[in-house]
DNA sequence: CGACTTGCAGG
DNA sequence: ATCGCCA
DNA sequence: TGGCGATACTGCAAGTCG
C-alpha cells in the first residue's frame, strides 16, 4: 500500500496520490526536478557504499541499513541505479591490477582463462560468509524489529530509489566514463575480467554431489553485479567448470535454467505462466491482496523484488526451514508446471509455485520468479552461456600448462566451434551429453546440421538508406530479393520423407501448414531428396492472384487445421536451399545455393515460387527495384553478397552480410505521425524509475476528442526518457480527460493534460481491436493503430489540436496499397 | 455455452 | 519487431 | 560490432467464470 502511494508520489501524481501519506517529502515531485542535477543530495552516496562494497549476497544486509539509515531516501532521479552500482564494483576490481596484466596484448580473454591470482581478494571478499542459507535469518529479523512501521516493500521502494539516486555527480559522469574506457588507450585491465577468487571458493563450497538452487542463484548474483561481458563470462565458466567436476548429470538443467527454457524451443514446451498468475502466487503465498501485489510490481518493476521482499515478512515466524531447493527439483518442477493443462491447471500451477516460494530462501524467490516470468535480465543470455560452456570444457579438459596466448586462442576457437554447433543443432539435450562426452574438439562430428530440427535462420541488418547498402558492399556482387511480409518458414524433408516447417524462432509449425505438405511434393524436381529451404510463407489471394498483407496471415488457426478448412491461403516463396540430399550446404556461397535451389525445385504459381531477385549494381536499380517490392505489396528489399567467403549461410547471425532496407526508412513511404502523449506506465526492470511506455492518441477536430492510437515504448534515450518524466510531471491529472477516448485495456498508471506532442514513426497501420482512433471510418467498430512505433522526437512546435487527426489517420490507412483494393475487415461504409 | 482473461506466437 | 546501451 | 534488455500490436489457443 504504502507502495503504490510512493510509487504515485514518485512519478508525482499531483491529484491523485498527493492525497496520502505526506510523510515521503523529500520525493521529487517538483522540487528535485530542477535543481537536484547538480551536486545531489549526499545521501545517496553513503547509502550506495554498502552496497557496492558488500558482496551483492550480504544485499540484504545492506539494504535495511540503507533503508534504515535514509528511509525517506531521495528518488531524485532515479534512472541510473543499478547501473551506477555495478560502475562502481567494477571500479573496486580494477584497483587490483598487477594480476594478470602482463597479458597485455593479447586478447582480454586470456585473462579470464587463467586461473584466479589470489591477488584479486577484493575489498569485498569476507562478507560471503554472511550468505550462507541461514544468514537470511537475522538479517530478516532485523528488518522487522526495525522497521515495525513499514511494510517491507516500502523499504524495498526505497532502497531501489536510493540505488536510483545519482551517486552524486550527476551529468559529469557519462563523459568521465568515455575518457575512462575509450579515450585513455588500452582496455581495461584484465584483473576485473576475472571471477574473484572468493566467488571461485564459494562455487567449490556449495557445488557438491548435486547442485543446490542457492548455489545457482548466487551465481546469478555476481553476473548481475557487474556488466563487464568477460567478467560475466569467467564467472560462469567457472561455474560450469566445478559442475563439470562435481556434479556433471546437472550441467544440463542448470543450463536451462541460465537460458531460462525448458527443452529446445521446437519442442513448444512453455510454462503457460504469465504476470497475473505470479501475483497470484505471490499473494497467496504471503497472505496479501493480489491488489496490493500489483500495485508493488508496478512500483518496483520487478515481480521477482516483491516476491523477495515479501516473502521477508511473513516468513519470520515459519523460519525453521529444513528444505533446500536443489536445481534438479526446481527444474523438474517448473517442467510439472508446464505441463500442467486443463480444468483447474492455473490453480495447480500456482500451488507449486507456492509450494518452491515456501522454501526460498535469500534471494531464490527473487530468481525463481523472474524464471517463471521468462525474464532473467541479469545481463546473461544465450550466447555468454555457450561461451561459458566452450571455455568450461575447455578448462576442464587442460592438463598441460599452455602459454597464455595458445590458451587464448584454444578458448576462442572453442567458443566459435560450440556457437556455430548450437546454431546448427540448437539441442542442448544433443549438445551438452556430447560435450561431457566427447568435449569440444570432437564436437562437431557428433552435433551437426539435421533435418527434423530446425537451423538458426540467418538474420539481416537493418539499413538506413540505399548508400549505406551500397557502402557496405562496395567491392562485393550483391543480389537483391523481395522481403516478403509473411511468416518465416525453414522447410525440412527428412530422409523419411516427413515434412517439418520451422518458424524464425525454431517453433514447429507443422501443424499450422498442412496444405504446404502437398505444395512442396509439387514443387519438387525429380533427384530432390531431403532438404531444408529457407521460405517466407506469405498469405495469397488465389482469386485475384496477389499477396496479401500478414495481419490476413495471421489468423490462420495454429492447430490442427484440416486441409479442407483453411481459409487464408498462403504462397510459399523460397529464396535459399541450406541442405540438400544429405549435404549441408552452409558454407556454400549464396549464388551456389540459388543455382541448387533452382535446379532441385520447380515454381508452382500461387503456391510454390522464388523470391524475386535481381542482381544489382548501381543506386538507381536498388531504388527502382524497392519501389517495385513495394507497389508489389512487399516490406522492402534484403540484400545479400553472393560470392566467396562472405556468402555463406550465416546461422543466427544478424550478419553484415544480409541487409535490410525496408520501405519505411524510405521517406515519402514510411509513416510518420504527431501524436498527444495521453498517459504513460510505470517502467520495468532498467526502466523502474521512469516511464516505461506511454499511451499515444490522435485528435479528431469534429468531436474534439483525442483517440487513443498506439502505445510506445523504444525509441527513447535514457535522456530521453528521464526528460519526458520530469517535464510530463507537470502535466499529471487525476483523472483521464472526459474527452479521452480509449479502451479499458490500454489504461495507464498517470493521466496527462493534452499537452506534449510527439513525432512517432510506424511501418504501417492496423485494423485495430483495441484501439480508437478513427473508429467509423474504415471500419465501423474497430479503431486503427500502428504497427511498430518507435519515438523520433518531441514536436515542441506543435500542440496538442495539431496532432495528425483521426481522419489524416484513415486516409493513411487507406492509402496503404496493400488496403486499397478490398480487404476483409472493412464491413460498412 | 458464451464472454472474458491470460499466455504465447508472429511480425 | 525496433531501438539504445555497453564492453 | 555483438549481446542484451527494454518496449510495441494482433490473433489464436486454452483457460476461467457466470
């Protein structure tokens, strides 16, 4: 409670929440806003040194003192939290150089492989102990003695605020840190890309037979204290080293719980739990109202924070635990969970999701939530864990002392080899039994691209303009293709003769395209074995003989469609050939594989055809033919090198050598609009602190209404976006204007006055089903919205009646090519 | 059984 | 999807 | 430049609820 109202005071709801509990003066609301820039409040920097100094497991300790000592904090400005913590760790580390320095020259990562100096104990070694599972116990009792008046989260709110607090120097710092990194030549030094030898002996501690969950989660911990890639990196490898050694049946679980997925995405496995399930968990877990749970994620941006510091509470009395989460069970237990379905599954699922919240310990909760939400957002993703694992391997299997740079170099093709393997089997149940194994070396003779599953498709970069394109690939044969708007399709043929169609993300569709099944033995020329095509799958207008646009795609069932029920029929367009009779064709340059995709495939109008391409030299031809893609109802152009090292086929790789231009770049074509920023939500994870997303709308002038159109939320700068809070501070009303028109489900967390107008860029307009903006005038109940809306600018020049109105709106919807002829959705008028 | 809600998938 | 930030 | 994390809209699928 006390949560919510801070969190109003904080993003300064003047009417509304002004009215509760005056006690948090020292919010900013206007006061702070102006001059705090300056030489913040000193606070804050005393409150942040604890924490620094502390290992981030005595956090807990040092976040009551924080609070303690400042509960009034000062959320100033908020923003740079964490961010700041992590600098100033890092500064600590650095202060320890002599370590490993010597390697100098050679890569960084060198450094990371040696084995720890001990020099390393850094000022922040000792505390660990205080870690340990039972240390929570006191620490949590304190809290409570100490602060009988407060709900813990208040505390939470303000401990998270004082993060936010600018530890004192305000603008000078970002360019201080430039000079720092960049500008005074050499990287950084190598002793703080290594695992402090104190995380290394707490690893070899609670790394035993088995894997406890707290062993996972401290490891968490220390990636998320730093930013520091190959710092992120060593510490995990060490991680995975001492499993490798002690406890190797859990290497596999423990890995999906660093990439939070159950089993490889094409086996569709999910969790099938979301925020609202969580608060429920949460709620009834410690006895509080789901309300008031909401209210505490919203303002703390972070589920996994409440469930921490809420659990805090309640648990003082039940404190005798004896249970202690182990990896393998919370991994078989989420896995229940996800496989939990039908009557009273979501009660089910939160009971055991209870059930592991009453045996948390520390900050489990804190991790295990964040799990079951799907984010981590602890700075460790994917491919720092198939570095870690390569490096691991590696490690594990060294005996012989190798001279730093021949380690380096063993490491970093190691890291290559496990990458480029992932991303032509992307199993880790394939992967990891290979690795322990046989290791990395031999690697590659047992996980190899196969048909049934599916490859990482090859991703583009997105381009800005025609030269830069032409920049790029000045001295290389580049070809051009259509980039369909349609739904990625990887096609595979086994050696069986089965059909599987993969989406970009590895999903298996299959089950969505049976009709491609039956076009694909039409397609095929005689000799054509198994395969795997790289397509667009594009919704198609037999009767007119066009492409249609994907919103039309997109509302094709999903499961078990009948051939004879399909009604959005869809025309395949191949525009690469990855294996073919047995072969990987991978490293195949591109012009090889179109030559082999067009002698081994035939085009079937309508239903099976080539991407079209030209092969292209000069700016003109690329503009003309991008105009052609787009009259042709097409996104754009991709552009790809076709020859030499540089055309091969790139898995997962937003590669150079693909690019994308796609038409809304291309002024004149692209949509951009000014809209009156109506409302905005209370941001998350590196967002808390500001607003995360805002609520847009267009201005109808015959009613004088503003109608809600989009919400956005990228495009922003940190400036950007701490700036928009402080100047939209201003403009915060209680209530939505009574000329507002928008859905219930779009309702934000403050209110503005119409006031700020913003230029928005959108690839293009929707029919939308949430949406008001011009609502009547293409369709007689659904409003229009704008599909990917990023922020440009603030139109400071403009008010809020200069907005792009609700009938410039439809016009823009109609003008789209791709709508003018008929679309389905448009019933009257 | 229909309306609503939630989660997940796509771009 | 888009975008920005960081090493 | 790669890796990561913040956020957008829409529709189906599967659940809940009255």
């Amino acid at each position: 409670m006390a949560t919510q109202k801070s969190l109003m005071g904080f993003f300064g709801a003047a009417g509304s929440a002004a009215k509760s509990k005056p006690k948090r003066s020292p919010k900013p609301p206007t006061l702070d806003d102006q001059p705090k820039k300056s030489e913040e409040v000193p606070v804050p920097t005393v409150e942040d040194k604890p924490m620094e100094c502390d290992p981030s497991t005595t956090a807990n300790g040092s976040e009551n003192t924080e609070s303690l000592s400042e509960p009034v904090s000062d959320r100033s400005s908020p923003v740079k939290k964490k961010r700041r913590l992590r600098r100033r760790r890092k500064a600590i580390s650095t202060s320890d150089e002599e370590t490993e320095v010597a390697i100098g020259p050679t890569s960084p990562k060198d450094a990371a492989v040696q084995e720890p100096a001990t020099n390393l104990a850094a000022p922040d070694s000792k505390q660990d102990s205080a870690v340990g599972s039972d240390a929570s116990l006191p620490i949590q009792d304190s809290l409570e003695n100490t602060l009988p008046a407060k709900d813990p989260l208040s505390v939470a709110v303000a401990e998270k605020q004082a993060k936010a607090a600018k530890p004192s120097t305000g603008k000078t710092i970002k360019p201080r840190n430039k000079a720092q990194s960049t500008g005074s030549g050499k990287k950084p030094t190598n002793a703080n890309l290594l695992a402090p030898p104190e995380v290394v002996e707490r690893f070899a501690e609670m790394i035993q037979t088995d894997v406890s969950y707290a062993a996972l989660c401290y490891m968490f911990e220390q990636v998320e204290a730093t930013t520091k890639r190959l710092l992120i990196a060593d510490i995990l490898t060490h991680f995975f080293r001492r499993v490798i050694a002690k406890a190797p049946q859990e290497l596999l679980p423990l890995v999906y719980l660093c990439i939070n997925r159950l089993s490889p995405q094409y086996e569709g496995i999910e969790l099938g739990v979301g925020e609202s399930l969580l608060i429920k968990a949460v709620a009834e877990a410690t006895g509080r109202g789901a309300a008031k749970v909401k209210a505490d994620v919203v303002a703390l941006g972070d589920i996994g924070l409440v469930a921490k510091e809420s659990r805090s509470t309640q648990r003082t009395m039940t404190m005798f635990k004896t249970r202690q989460l182990k990896v393998a069970q919370v991994f078989q237990t989420l896995k229940q969970i996800a496989t939990t379905s039908g009557h009273a599954s979501m009660s089910h699922k939160v009971g055991k999701i209870k059930g592991m919240l009453a045996t948390c310990q520390g900050n489990e909760a804190k991790y295990l939530m964040r799990s079951l939400e799907g984010k981590l957002r602890i700075g460790l993703a994917e491919q720092t864990v198939l570095v870690a694992l390569a490096h691991a391997f590696v490690l594990h299997h060294q005996t012989e002392k190798l001279d730093v740079e021949t380690l380096a170099e063993t490491l970093q093709e190691a890291a290559a080899t496990v990458k480029s393997v992932y991303n032509e089997l992307p199993s880790y149940d394939v992967m990891i039994p290979a690795l322990l194994e046989h290791g990395v070396d031999k690697l590659s003779e047992f996980c190899k691209l196969t048909p049934g599953i599916p490859v990482k498709p090859m991703l583009a970069h997105p381009t800005k303009s025609i030269s830069e394109v032409l920049d790029r690939f000045e001295n290389h044969t580049f070809t051009c293709e259509y980039k369909y708007d349609g739904e990625r399709a990887q096609i595979h043929r086994l050696e069986d003769g089965r059909t599987l169609i993969f989406s970009r993300n590895s999903e298996n569709m299959t089950a969505k395209y049976p009709d491609v099944m039956d076009k694909m033995n039409r397609a095929l020329v005689a000799g054509t074995g198994s395969f795997i095509l790289d397509c667009e799958a594009v919704a198609w207008d037999r009767a007119q003989r066009k492409i249609l646009p994907f919103q039309i795609l997109s509302t094709r069932k999903r499961k078990d469609v009948k051939e004879s029920e399909i009604t959005v029929q869809v025309c395949v367009f191949a525009f690469d050939l990855l294996y073919l009779n047995g072969r990987s064709l991978l490293r195949v340059p591109l012009a090889e594989r179109r030559k082999l995709l067009a002698e081994s495939f035939r085009c079937v109008d309508g239903d099976f055809q080539f991407a079209k391409s030209q092969v292209i030299t000069d700016v003109e031809e690329i503009q003309t033919f991008l105009d052609e893609s787009v009259e042709d109802n097409c996104e754009g152009l991709m552009v790809k090198t076709l020859d030499g090292d540089e055309a091969s086929y790139e898995p997962s790789r937003r590669s150079r050598n693909w690019l994308k231009v796609k038409k809304d770049y291309i002024s004149g074509i692209g949509d951009t609009l000014d809209l009156m920023v109506m409302g905005a939500y209370a941001g998350r994870g590196k967002r808390t602190g500001v607003y995360g997303g805002f609520l847009l709308s267009c201005y109808n002038p015959d009613n004088e209404h503003y109608e809600a159109i989009c919400k956005i939320g990228t495009g922003f700068t940190e400036a950007d976006l701490e700036s928009h809070r402080d100047i939209l501070r201003e403009s915060i009303i209680s209530q939505p204007r009574s000329y507002y028109n928008f859905g219930d489900s779009v309702k934000p967390d403050v209110w503005f006055e119409p006031r700020m107008v913003w230029e928005i860029r959108a690839a293009d307009l929707s029919i939308s089903p949430v949406y008001q903006a011009a609502v009547g005038k293409v369709d007689s109940y659904k409003g229009i919205s704008l599909r990917f809306p990023r922020f440009v600018r603030i139109r400071d020049d403009k008010g809020p009646e200069d907005a792009t109105t609700s009938d410039q709106i439809a016009d823009m919807y109609q003008s789209q090519k791709i709508n003018s002829v008929d679309h389905p959705q448009s019933d009257d008028n």
